[in-house]
C-alpha cells in the first residue's frame, strides 16, 4: 500500500494546473510549455528530435512549433548542410515565459508551505530534497530499480 496516498503528485498536479491557466494568459497552452522547455534545455533541436523526445506526431510538433513561432517564441534557421533540416532557438520571449513560470511555481509553494513553523518547513524541505536526490539518480541510472520488464 502507497504510505503517501500519491500526495506529491496531487500537490504537483494542483500547481501545474495553475501555472496552466496563468501561461495561457501569456499566449503559452499547455501542450506547448513542453516544447519550449526541450528548446530551451537544447538549442538547435529539431522538429523530429522533439517528436522522438515526447513520443507525438511528427504532424502535430510541427503545428505546434509553428504556433510558437507565430507568437514570437522560437526561432527556426535552417542546417547549412542540410536544407532539409531545421533547428529551433528560444526567442527571448520564450526566456521570459519560463521566468514567468517559475515565478508562479515559488508563489504557488510559497503560499502552500505558509503556515508552516520555520522547524516545520526545515524539516519538510530537508526529506524533499533527499527524495529528490534519491529520484533524480534513479532517473540518470535509468530506472533501474523501477523497470518491470
């Protein structure tokens, strides 16, 4: 039996849910804050890169890239060795949006953990964090321990 009831991933739920409805404000839906999150970590990617990253249609990145685009927050220059291929770039537009969105992340746990004793939220901070790190090395290994093959 889950001791934690899945509680992180309600919590994680709630506040992408939030932050959803503040980037739409920004022109951002939420099926393109992915892709601007993969241009931004990698400059230069392409459309197919991308597809093979989230597991979507070809088709459907392309219509999105060319939205974002269109809004002025990716850029596309084509491969001076291949014509064929083109490779995306944040805009500083894009740069802005996830400055936003980090924003509304640290307001949203900011207003979530007030009302926490400055003890209570040491603690708190310090067992998330150790879980963190235990997954973020689960996840470079390759889940190793979580496979069910």
């Amino acid at each position: 039996m889950d001791s934690t009831k899945r509680q992180i991933t309600k919590i994680a739920r709630e506040v992408q849910s939030f932050v959803t409805s503040s980037m739409k404000l920004q022109g951002v839906g939420s099926g393109e804050c992915d892709i601007l999150h993969l241009v931004r970590k990698n400059p230069g990617i392409s459309c197919i890169e991308i597809s093979r990253i989230l597991v979507m249609d070809k088709a459907a990145i392309a219509r999105r890239v060319a939205s974002l685009e269109r809004k002025g927050f990716l850029t596309r220059e084509t491969d001076s060795d291949d014509k064929r291929r083109q490779h995306l770039y944040a805009t500083k537009r894009c740069e802005e949006a996830k400055e936003s969105r980090t924003m509304l992340e640290t307001r949203f746990y900011e207003w979530l953990t007030d009302g926490l004793s400055g003890e209570e939220l040491g603690q708190f901070t310090a067992v998330l964090n150790r879980l963190y790190m235990k997954s973020k090395a689960e996840s470079r290994a390759g889940f190793p321990h979580l496979r069910m093959e």
